[in-house]
C-alpha cells in the first residue's frame, strides 16, 4: 500500500547530508528525513540550479528597472 502526504512546513532553517547520505531539512523544530539515490540528486541540483538562475535574472531586471 502506497501512502503520500503533503505538508506544509514553512521556511526551510537548515539542511544536512549526513555520512550515510540521508538528508536533513529542518524547519523550525520540525525534520524531514529522506534518502535519494545520485540520479536524484542530480535532478534535485538541476531543479534547484534553474531555479536559482530564475530568481537572479528577476533580480537583474527589477534592477535594471530601478536604474
């Protein structure tokens, strides 16, 4: 049986990858725990690299605008 939730957990205030490769966010006081394999990861840094990339490009143009 196959069981999925969605949480909301508000700001993320720390993250870690432990020596066996679990991975740590924490939010406040709360965790969450998972483990992913590399082909994960490798998404996971790509989603995160264009996102990223998204918020600097906004960033250059509000500046841009402000000049």
């Amino acid at each position: 049986m196959k069981v999925s939730q969605q949480v909301e957990a508000g700001r993320l205030s720390g993250c870690w990858v432990k020596y066996d490769g679990t991975i740590d966010l924490e939010f406040g006081k709360d965790e969450v725990t998972f483990q992913a394999d590399e082909t994960q990861l490798r998404n996971l840094v790509a989603r995160l690299s264009k996102r990223i990339a998204e918020i600097e490009e906004e960033r250059a143009k509000a500046q841009i605008e402000d000049e």
